[in-house]
C-alpha cells in the first residue's frame, strides 16, 4: 500500500507541474482564440498523462483488494493457538483434523508456505474456565480453502499485550451438559498453521515463510502447540529428532511466557529409540513433568479429544 501510494503521489506531482506549465502558456496567450487552443491542447495532454500513470497503481490497488478479501481476521481478544515445529511433522493435518481450517497437506516438507487459520468453539458446563463439556468444529465451508495470513499481514508492529476478555464468550443455545436446563457458554479458539521453521544459528536470518512463523509468536497473544516428530521420518536430517528437539529448545527460550503444549505426532509410526527419554529430560530441564507432551496419531484417533481438551 506504501508502495501504490508513493507512486501516487509521484503522479500527482507530475500533473501538477503540467498544469502550472499550461497556465504559464495562457498567460502568454496575446488573443481568446489562442487561449483556448492552449487549453484544449492542456486538457489533452493532462488527460493521456493521467490514463498513463494511474493504471498501475490502480492495478496493484486492485490486487491489494483482492489479497484483503483472502485476509482473515484474526480477533486479539479470542484465544489462539499457532502451531509450530520443523517442517513435515504433521502441522497441517493436526489443524484440519482439529479445526475448520483446511491447509494443503502433501508428505514433503515445506509444504505450508503461508499462514492457514482455523477455528474449533470450546463449552463449558458451568461458568466460562469452568468444565469443558464439548469441542466443535464451527460450520466448516466444504470445498473452500481457509484463507492465508500474508507476510506483510504478520509482520508489522503489533501492541505488545492484547487483553483476553473470556467474558465475551456466548451462551450457546444447545444444553450439550445433557442435565436439566444448564446451558453451555462457548468461546472461540483461533487455530493457526504455520510453515515449518528449520534449527539455526541464532545469528543467522531466517527466511520468509519462517519469519511469518515466528512473527506470529512475536506480534499476536498466542499459546503454542509445538510438534515433534519422533518417528525419524520427518523428511530430511535438518528435521532429525535430535535437531527437532534443539528447535524446540530455541523457541522456548525465545518466548518463555506463551502458554505451551508439546505434541508428539505420528506415534502410529513408531518413536525413534530413545527419543523420548531425550524429550522427558529436555522438559525435566525446564521445571516441568517429564510426561506433560500428548502422544498424538491422526490415523488410529489417539490422543486427538485430549488434545482438543488441552
């Protein structure tokens, strides 16, 4: 947009300085019949001038249009989650089994090249944080592709701290606690997928589709769902379980306060010999249970209601 206007304005000046020219011109005009020749001959040029500067940017507004109709909204006062992890670990099929969201899934990595959002309303029984009754993927769009985050969508300043307002979650109609006339309050939860981001020196840049990965971290109030791999079958060795694990580490101790959860996927695949024993110490190291990560396999619907609870 910075861009279409600049060379706006550059037009504009260009228009201006004709006109003043033209002005000059009648000014010097000894009769009316020369005056108006000036002027129609102004007129002329002023208008080729204009049918010649403004059809590029009247283009690229044109695509902007079109990129904003594709551009979700993503709601800073509903809870978000944004999946993050190594390419190829199973990312965009947890979001489209979890959620409205349908990112493309293929098996090979960096098959997510933009942000994909989804959404899944949670119920409660009681009052708003009380007991989880219910987890719903909200009227998915049959044959649609959810619409993608761009680049430029993510990376701008964003305010530090969004407040969260759960009172803004709605009484839903439904009775789905299924006792007496207690209704269920819903809330809806933004569900990201993200491209794969690779292990790095700290120092070295990351490339576009990862910075939109860690953008989304850095510039929206959202919790974390990072997903491992274990089955040494993530693609290629720069998503070994050892480098997904170092990953994991990198991240964490970049964004210490988001909410977190681990998911390990594809356990229908097998875990990598020690594996596990690796990831227990790395969650031992940061205070936490050596058990708190979900076993995850969409195929053998493991894990996947307890992740939804999560």
């Amino acid at each position: 947009m910075e861009e279409v206007l600049t060379e706006v304005n550059e037009g504009r000046k260009e228009l201006l300085e004709m006109s003043k020219d033209y002005i000059a011109k009648l000014k010097g005009c000894r009769s009316a019949r020369d005056a108006n020749d000036i002027m129609l001959e102004g007129e002329d040029a002023i208008a080729t001038t204009f049918e010649h500067l403004i059809t590029s940017p009247l283009t690229a507004l044109s695509e902007l249009q079109k990129s904003l109709r594709t551009t979700p909204s993503v709601r800073l006062e509903c809870p978000a989650v944004v999946l993050v992890g190594a390419p190829n670990v199973g990312k965009s099929s947890i979001v489209r089994a979890i959620s409205s969201g349908t990112p493309e899934v293929n098996n090979y990595p960096f098959t997510t090249r933009g942000m994909t959002l989804g959404h899944v309303e949670i119920f409660w029984g009681g009052e708003v944080g009380g007991e989880i009754v219910n987890v719903q993927t909200p009227h998915p769009k049959q044959n649609r592709p959810s619409p993608k985050i761009t680049e430029e969508y993510l990376l701008v300043d964003r305010p530090k701290k969004a407040n969260v307002n759960v009172n803004e979650a709605t009484p839903s109609s439904s009775n789905l606690g299924g006792s007496g006339s207690a209704y269920a309050y819903s809330q809806l939860c933004q569900i990201m997928d993200s491209p794969g981001i690779l292990l790095r020196d700290t120092k070295e840049q990351r490339n576009a589709m990862e910075a939109l990965t860690i953008a989304s971290m850095q510039h929206l109030p959202t919790a974390v769902m990072y997903v491992l791999d274990l089955s040494g079958g993530a693609g290629d060795k720069c998503s070994s379980v050892s480098d997904q694990l170092l990953l994991r580490r990198q991240i964490r101790q970049r964004f210490p306060r988001r909410p977190w959860i681990d998911v390990v996927a594809k356990v229908d695949l097998g875990i990598v010999a020690g594996a596990e024993e690796e990831l227990r110490e790395v969650l031992i190291s940061e205070g936490k249970k050596g058990d708190e990560y979900i076993m995850l396999s969409l195929h053998e619907d493991v894990g996947v209601e307890e992740l939804k609870g999560d």
